[in-house]
C-alpha cells in the first residue's frame, strides 16, 4: 500500500456539495503510517481522532482522544474500518472531466456488515478562484456515483481531507471497477484530484 505522506493531517467535512459556515471548534483526524505487526501483519495507518482546541489546524498529541489501527490487506470481521486507495491522482486545467482509478471488482456486497461507504479525497486547486471536483466513478458503466462530489478551492498548502456522506445505496448491487472523476471549474485553471481513498464501516 502506498502511504507517501508519514502524516497527513485530515479535516473531516460532511460537505459534499453545500458549504456550511465553521463554528466552534473543528474535528480532526491524523493518519500515520503503521509498520507490519502482530495486529497489522501486512502493516496499515494509525487513525487518530479529536478536537483541535487551540484551532492550529493540526491534531496535536495531547489532542487525540481516540486511536485504532486500520489494516492492510485485511477484511476479517473483525475491522470496523477498511480503507480501500482509488490510485488515481491526477491533474487538469479543462473543464472536460478526467476519469481513472484502478479499484478494479469491487462489490459492495463482498463485505458483510459493512453499512456505510465513504469517499475521502484531498483535491486541490493552483488559484483560488478556481474550483477542483472529485467524484466517485464507476468506470465499468462509465456513470459517476450519485452524491459523492467532493469540491474546493483549497490551494495545496492548504488541502485537507474531506469525506462524503454515506454513498452505500448509491454504489451498485455488483463488481466493477471503480476510480475518480476529476474536473476544473474554469477552464484554462488548474486543479488536481489530489489522494483518495474508498471507506468502509462496519456497524
Ligand atoms: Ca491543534
């Protein structure tokens, strides 16, 4: 599996289209890569959870009030979690969409108790005034996954993960293949789809 980033520092958002005003304080998740174990034979992340009380926009350590490892290569029952990567990241400066990704016979229904299916992603734009969009693709059917545009304006600096909601009753009842539809706003603009990942939870 390819973590590149040793830390990335996840913001979740439950905005997938409407942009909703940021009060208070703000939820964050950090990822750290996990090396093979005992728990993880085939390695995986550490996911870590909390508030960012000094609103530094990192969850620091004393910050973290939940943490659980999600497993490579694993898909026991036992996993609340699998994170599954679209390997697909690309750029673009045309409004013309790019479609890829390599998620190849993925079916909902291989994962008993799984319920809820996200996307996450961390897309990005060169100008501000332009606007990246991801959405989850179902490259078999050559059809997008209903609900799951991903937007910002965020330059990379300043990108952060962002999740969908629950996509499970829009992703269809057998294998395909899936990967992203990237796009720009504006044309001309660039705009990259930035690392995404397909989330499973378990009840
Ligand atoms: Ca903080």
């Amino acid at each position: 599996m390819r973590y590149s980033f040793l830390i990335l520092v996840l913001i979740v958002g439950f905005y997938s289209c409407k942009k909703e005003g940021k009060i208070g304080l703000q939820s964050l998740i950090k990822v750290e890569e996990l090396p093979a174990s005992a728990t993880c034979p085939a390695g995986g992340i550490t996911l870590s959870t909390g508030i960012d009380k000094n609103r530094n926009g990192v969850l620091d350590e004393v910050e973290i009030n939940s943490s659980y490892p999600v497993c490579n290569g694993q898909s026991s029952m036992g996993d609340k979690q699998i994170v599954l990567p679209l390997n697909f990241a690309a750029n673009t400066t045309n409004t013309q969409p790019v479609m890829g990704g390599d998620l190849i016979k993925f079916n909902k229904n291989y994962y008993p108790g799984v319920d809820s299916i996200t996307l996450i992603g961390n897309p990005y734009v060169g100008q501000t005034t332009n606007t990246s969009r991801i959405e989850l693709y179902n490259l078999t059917d050559g059809v997008a996954i209903a609900n799951s545009l991903i937007e910002t304006s965020k330059l990379y600096n300043e990108r952060s993960f962002l999740e969908t909601g629950n996509l499970f009753d829009f992703l269809p009842d057998k294998e395909i293949q899936l990967g992203i539809r990237l796009q720009s706003a504006i044309n001309g603009q660039f705009a990259a789809s930035g690392t995404c990942f397909l989330v499973l939870y378990r009840h």
